[in-house]
C-alpha cells in the first residue's frame, strides 16, 4: 500500500464529492448535530482521516456541502425600486429555505472559533450583498432619498429572513414580503 | 443509600442551582458545543444522571440557564415613537450581549427537534414583544399610519439584532440603531 501525498488536497474528486454529497445527504436526513464526521465518512465509503485531510472539522465540510445550494439570489431590475426590493426578498427566502434543515445554520455558527463559522458568515454576506445593489441604485435614480441607510436596511431584510426561516422556522408569506419591502421610503 | 423519588423534579433546590451556575459559567468559558452535560454536571458537583432528571437535554438546561440573564427589554415611553424605537432597540441589543456567547443561541437552535429550541425561540419571542406595543401605541397616536406593518417591522428589528449580533457577531453602534429606528414612517 503507498501512501497518498499529503500535498494534493483535491487528488480524487470523486472522493471529494462523495464526502460533499454524503454530508448534504447526512444533514438533511439526520440534522447537523446528529451528522459526525464519522457518519459522513462511512457514507462516503472513506475514511475519518480522508475527510480531516480536506477539512479541518466538521463545520468546514457540512459548510462547503450547502455552499452550493445557497445560490446568490440575482439582482432583480424591474425598473423601480419597490418592486426589485420585493423580487430579491423572494429569492433570499428562496436561497436560505433551499438549505432544507436551518439547523445547518445554526450549527455551524455554534461551533466557536472554527473556520466554517467563517466560512458561512461569507456565504451569506455574500447572499445579501444584491440587496445593496438595487438600492443602491433606486437612491441613484432618485427614487429614494440620497441619505438612504443603505446597510441597516439590506442587514435589516437579512436578519428578517434569518430570523423567520432559521430561528422561527417559519418561511414568510408573499405579503409579509410585500410589507417589508412597502417600508422603503420610495418617493412617489 | 436511598433512591430519591422520580417524581419530584425540583426536590434539591441547591443541586438545580448549582447546575445552571455550573451551565452558564461553562458556556462562557468554552462555548455552547464544548459544554456538555458531563462537563455541567461535574462542575455541578452532581451526577450526569441527575441534570437528565430535570432537563431532557443540553439545550434545555443552557436554554434556562441563561434565560435568567435575558431579562426583557422594558417598553420605552419617551412621548415620541422614533424615541421609543431607539430606546428599545438599545435595550434589545443590550439583552442579546448580555448572553456573552452568541453561540448559545446558535447551538440551542442547531439541536434537532429538541425542547430547547422550541424554549429559546419562546424567550426570544417574549423579548421582542415590547416593540409592538410600542409601534401600537404610536399608531394610536397618529405618529404612525394605521396601516403600519408592525409585526414585520418588530421581526425585521429582532432579525438585525440576531443577524448583527449573533450571526456577524458585530454589535450594531448607536449609529445603527439611530438609523434603523430613523426608518420608522414617522409623519411630520
């Protein structure tokens, strides 16, 4: 038996994304808590050591696992401000109920000081970052005023969605998404 | 050595409080995950046996072991709502520091189909309920339009501050707040 070289962190994709798919499938069935890295290792047909050669814990795997399915919502560009708000707001509901268990969420930011507490703080910034954009743009246009507090209303929205779907576990209504993007102060 | 009855769930007083003592120091010394229930009740000075008589798992007793330090936000009465609003988003994030480590929440909420969760989101529930009666209130007074969204702007205010806080582990400035109350539609 010859060792592998410890060097290539990616020599075999296909046990790569075994490891991926086994731990997407393992949160999803099990829920994050109950998803070890042993168990992800036995469905992947590898072992423990396998994944800890590409992975410093499992936070960092189970992170990179979801990180596909939490697809950046598009910037929506309607042609006024209240409804692009809207649009986005639906896809962000979309994204983060697409991660199927919040425990995932929730799990990862409990791991203290671990990379995939890192990790999944950008993936998600990254997520909300459309939000800017539009209003940005709506304040260019003069659809809202020019002091617009662009920040507290894009973490306003996603601390919203966070809340509902992760903390709540309850997935906002059109409507309820109808009333928070009615807030923004557009000009009529 | 007798056996103690079964049935009286809160028969040693000292032992109860030793144990949420016991979860609360450990919880800020080493995180929610490294907190186990062996950890709690060997700082406790008790068996492991007996924090499961009282509690069905780690996230119940953590949960109740720092609701104590939750205290709710009181509801501000200044005269003026977007006063009210401010006052009681500083209270609001105040409460939220004051869990020391983010983490607890997170980790309470990565529990899968636990009592825990279902406790800590009634907590944190109970604690947002001062900004409705606050938003109610200016309503009544013709501060606000009749038609105000209060239950998304109360969930949007409760979504920052746990985006904020315990997600980007940022505590939000004056500043913030001052502009996220500044977005109530206050009439002139």
């Amino acid at each position: 038996m010859t060792k592998r070289p410890r060097s290539g962190p990616r020599r075999d994709p296909l046990a790569h994304e075994a490891i991926l798919s086994a731990a997407r499938d393992l949160v999803a069935e099990v829920g994050y808590d109950q998803a070890t890295v042993e168990a992800i290792a036995a469905r992947a047909g590898v072992g423990k050591m396998t994944v800890y050669r590409w992975w410093p814990n499992k936070a960092a795997v189970v992170t990179e696992a979801v990180a596909d399915r939490l697809a950046p919502p598009p910037v929506p560009d309607t042609g006024s401000v209240g409804e692009d708000a809207l649009e986005y707001l639906r896809g962000l509901v979309r994204t983060l109920t697409l991660l199927g268990d919040p425990t995932v969420v929730a799990g990862a930011l409990a791991e203290r000081g671990e990379d995939g507490r890192m990790a999944l703080r950008d993936i998600l910034r990254d997520r909300f970052e459309p939000g800017t954009q539009l209003l940005r743009r709506g304040v260019e246009r003069g659809e809202l005023p020019a002091d617009l507090p662009v920040a507290a209303i894009v973490e306003s929205w996603a601390g919203y969605a966070l809340y509902r779907i992760v903390f709540l576990q309850e997935e906002p209504s059109d409507t309820d998404l109808r009333e928070l993007a009615g807030l923004l102060p557009v000009r009529s």
